[in-house]
C-alpha cells in the first residue's frame, strides 16, 4: 500500500493514475479519518492528514509526499494552480464621486439621491453647507476603498476566527513541512488543508458581506446619518440640560426613539422610520462614546416626552 499525502490543489488527484502505475498499485481512493478502514493492501491511498496521523492509520504502508510523488513521476516538485476568485462586486455599485445637490442633498455622480441631510436651520448657512459637504466627502472616502482593503481582511479573519481558525497562524505547508498537524490553521477545517484556498474562501465570503452590507445607497445613508445625528443630539441635549447618568435614562430613551421609528413604519411613513432608525442609532453611539470616556456630553436623565424629539 502507498499513501501519498499533501495538501489540497497539490496534485494528489490529477496525478493519480500516473502515481499509481509508478508504485504498481490496482486501486485508487482518497480517504479520511471515517474511511480510512475502507483502503487495502496494493491500494493508492490518497489524503490530506498530517503524516504522523497517516503512520498511526498504516503502519505497514509506504507514506509518500505528493513532492516526492511528482519528482518520481517525472513532474516538477511544486504544483501551480490559479488561487480562487474573489466574489465580483455588486452589478449595480454607487457611481462616484458623492457630492451635494442644489437643495443640499447628497446625489452620485449621475444626480441619483442617496440621503437628505437633515441640519439644523438654526445654524448659519455657512455652517449647513460645510456639514453638508463634510458629509459627501465622507461617503466618497468610504466607497472610494478599494476592495481589497485591509477591512475586507479584518473581517476575512474574523469569519476564520469564527470557526476557531488563526488567520496569521503559519500552516506547516507554508513553512515548507510535509504535513500540518495545527489544528487552528486557517485551512485546519478544508479537506485538502489549503492554506491560500482557505483565505480566499474568507476573503470572498467577506467582500460579499462588504458588498451587499455597506456598498448600496441605503446603507451609505444610514452610515453617514448617524454621527451626524449623534452631534445634533450632544449639542441639542447636553450636560447642561440635565445631570442624569443611569444607564436606564439611556435604555428608555432608546427605546423610545425606537418606539417611535415601529410607529412611523405601522403607519407607512417610511421617511420617518428611517429618520428614526438613525436617531435611535445615534443614541446608542452617544452611549457608547459615554460609557467608554469619550464624550459625556449628552445625558439624557429626563422624560424622553419633554425632549422634544424631531419628528
């Protein structure tokens, strides 16, 4: 029996029959650790397990790199395959530049609106329209990313990390060992323990996520909405206005402004549910900003009714 072993895309399959006539065997079959009771004397056992595991399976079989096996047929050490493409971006992406409307209103390049930035009119115009554009520029500096930045690999690692899997962790393959016995490679859970395949797997997995999570009006909207509002409210609501800090004061003002969103939205006034959403989303920052010491500004302690919320 020949056990040749190697990682996935190394060559294992597409070099069967020519392994299997160089070693004398009558049978070929790829195994794992459920059938690896199926292989017999005078079998081509193929695998991607690590060699000490394989040794333990088959301590009388011949255990073979698919290296070793290539040089022995004649081929090259190394097998070259074109890694896996990255999921194509959505059909239907914003056209950029983002840049404010007549009425100041942010559009695409082709005049499409994508949100009304709603400012206080107490402000100077001046004021306004440097919001307004403060706004445009932002949304052009997060769709203008490439898609290959370095958030689509944060969360590609974070999807690894999901399933218990170290994305800067080095595969035994890639430190040119024979086998991988890591079981937190990020290719630990692929078949064939692929190291580049199992990054592009999350790394597609994340540009998809990217593209049809951030990259659409809707969502660019709601993104630059929120740190807006959440300024509008520190600066409407502050400190000044009221001295509670209960984290209570805050779970009903959330809730309220989240009351108020499922109000608009039963009543189909969608513009308002979604003004709300993003209130209430603004809400929750400024919580956040005050529980982690970086702005107390905003302290809401007082009835939610009294505030006066817009809208």
């Amino acid at each position: 029996m020949i056990v040749v072993h190697g990682p996935q895309a190394s060559g294992k399959t597409f070099h069967s029959e020519r392994i299997a006539a160089h070693y004398g065997c009558t049978r070929i079959i790829e195994i794992d650790e459920r059938g690896r009771h199926a292989a017999r004397p005078g079998d081509l056992v193929l695998s991607y397990e690590s060699t000490s595991k394989l040794r333990r399976w088959f301590p009388c079989a011949d255990i073979v790199s698919i290296r070793d096996a290539r040089v022995a047929i004649g081929e090259a050490a190394e097998w070259k395959r074109e890694p896996a493409p990255v999921s194509p971006a959505r059909a239907e992406p914003i056209t950029l530049p983002v840049k404010v409307g007549r009425d100041g209103e942010v559009v695409d390049a082709r005049g499409e609106l994508l949100l009304i930035v709603d400012v206080n009119r107490d402000l100077p115009d001046a004021r306004v329209a440097a919001i307004q554009r403060a706004v445009a520029d932002a949304l052009n500096q997060r769709l203008c990313a490439p898609t290959g930045s370095d958030r689509i690999e944060a969360l590609a690692a974070k999807l690894a990390a999901r399933d218990g899997l170290v994305w800067s962790g080095v595969c035994g393959y890639e430190a040119g060992k024979d086998d991988c016995d890591s079981g937190t490679c990020v290719a630990a859970h692929f078949e064939d323990h692929d190291p580049s395949w199992a990054r592009q797997h999350y790394r597609g997995m994340a540009q998809t996520a990217f593209d049809d999570l951030v990259n659409t009006p809707e969502t660019a909207g709601f993104l630059a909405g929120v740190p807006l509002e959440a300024a509008h409210q520190r600066e409407r609501w502050g400190s000044e206005h009221d001295e509670g800090k209960s984290p209570f004061d805050w779970f009903w003002l959330i809730g309220y402004l989240a009351q108020k969103a499922a109000a608009a939205s039963v009543a189909g006034d969608t513009d308002k549910a979604l003004h709300h959403t993003i209130s209430t989303a603004a809400a929750l920052a400024n919580w956040h900003a005050a529980l982690s010491g970086a702005s107390t500004a905003m302290r809401p302690g007082i009835d939610p009714a009294d505030m006066k919320v817009a809208g």
